[in-house]
C-alpha cells in the first residue's frame, strides 16, 4: 500500500433520504472506505456547505460535534455537500514514501523534476489541501444536478447518479484549476456486497469519465493533483504543493 492514508471522503449516514430527515455526515479519512471520522472543527476548513447546488449554504455546528454535519433539508431534491480543508503539511522520512505516493497517484513526472530541482531524498515538506463533495437524494434525488462549485480541484456528476435505475453508466468529470483534467487518472473505490474494490479510470481530453457501476453501491470517486512550489528544504518549507478532490454518492 501506497506512504499513509491517502482519502478523505464526506461519508452520509444516510445517502437517501425521506422529507423531513435529519442529514447527518461524517468526514473520513482512511483507505478502501475506512478510516477515523473528524470532528466539527471550524479551524480546519475553508468552507463546509450544504444544499442544493444552487443554494448553497454554511454547515454549521459546535465545536467537536460528531458527525461533523447535522441537519434536517427543507426541500426535496439533489442536496450537494462540500467541504475544503485549511493547509496541511507532510514530512517526507524516506524516497520510498515519495515514490510510493507519486505511483499511486500517475504522478510519476514529479519524481524526475524533484531530482532536476536538487532537492533531497528524505527531510521534504509537502503542503496539502483537501476538496470533498457528497450527494445526497433527499426523496427520490431526481431532480437538481450537481454542478461546478469553485473548488480548485473538482470531480463533477454529469449524471445525477439517483436517476440511474438497476445500475449503469455514471459520467464523471474531473476539473483542476476550473479547467478539465485530461488523460489523468481517477481512482474509483466501490463498496458493494460487503467488499470494497479499487480501480483506476481515465479521463478523456474533456476531463470525463464514464462509470459502469452496480444498483446499491456507494461510491468514492478521487484523484491527487502535485505541483511544485518554490521553498527552502533546508528551513522546512514545502517544496510541493499536492490538492485532493473527492466526491461520494450512492446507486439507488
């Protein structure tokens, strides 16, 4: 397995729910859909909102709640969750750690320019930031569409998943930098039947992806994006700058 822990996913109690239902998520941070749940803490986001995907509006909560989200819809429809975390830091102990990450992730060409760039083997930091997404249907989820939010890195539903009857295609879309994300790789973890599968998608020159996916899945869809940055290895600077984008839904 690849240097840590590498997702971080809004998981829904409830990915459906009735009118009148509280709506109730936890932020994960794991692999293959398991990991430890993260409490309401304002200091360590830049934005948590829910809604429809036109109507928006701040999560709020109480220091420490968990689950970090709590709250009944008013309103029937695609509801839309977003969370950005503030910056975090990663030490580099090992080349090992670094390939690992980069080869998970089809970063591979960060390997060759960190060696352009004279930087050391072990000792360096890396800044990281955090962009998750969920959909929720809160009735039949129908109608309402997700939509691009401003994320810096962000996967896009171009289907609205709870339309998809008995299973079927899911189109995806990848954006970094409010630009489609072409011929990257998305990684896809499926958790269906009691197991959890992973697989590797790519995205063509519009940035979209197309997923064949089962009736009553729960999805995590992610990709890594990895720059770098200018910084002092030595006075423990970061000299790469990587982004994460995720988004969870269910297949009804």
């Amino acid at each position: 397995m690849a240097a840590r822990a590498h997702e971080f996913w809004i998981e829904p109690q409830a990915y459906t729910l009735g009118p009148g239902d509280a709506l109730r998520a936890s932020l994960k941070i794991g692999e293959m859909f398991a990991g430890a749940s993260y409490p309401y803490v304002p200091d360590n986001f830049l934005r948590f909102e829910a809604g429809p995907a036109d109507r928006l509006r701040p999560v709020s909560g109480r220091m420490g709640d968990r689950p970090a989200l709590a709250l009944e819809p008013p309103a029937t429809g695609l509801w839309v969750i977003v969370h950005e975390t503030t910056a975090l830091w990663l030490t580099y102990d090992g080349w090992d750690r670094f390939e690992a990450f980069t080869g998970q992730h089809d970063l591979g060409a960060a390997r060759d320019l960190h060696r352009a760039r004279g930087l050391p083997d072990n000792g360096f930091r890396e800044m990281y930031f955090r962009h998750a997404k969920s959909l929720v249907a809160v009735g039949d989820g129908r109608s309402g569409a997700d939509r691009r939010l401003g994320l810096e890195v962000e996967i896009v539903a171009e289907t609205n998943p709870y339309t998809v009857r008995d299973g079927g295609p899911v189109v995806l879309r990848m954006f970094d930098g409010g630009a489609p994300r072409a011929d990257a790789q998305m990684e896809l973890f499926v958790r269906h039947g009691g197991k959890v599968t992973r697989d590797t998608l790519r995205s063509d020159a519009r940035g979209r992806v197309t997923a064949v996916l089962p009736a009553g899945a729960e999805v995590l869809a992610n990709f890594t994006t990895l720059e770098p940055v200018e910084g002092d290895p030595a006075a423990r600077e970061a000299v790469w700058l990587s982004r994460w984008a995720s988004l969870t839904f269910a297949m009804p």
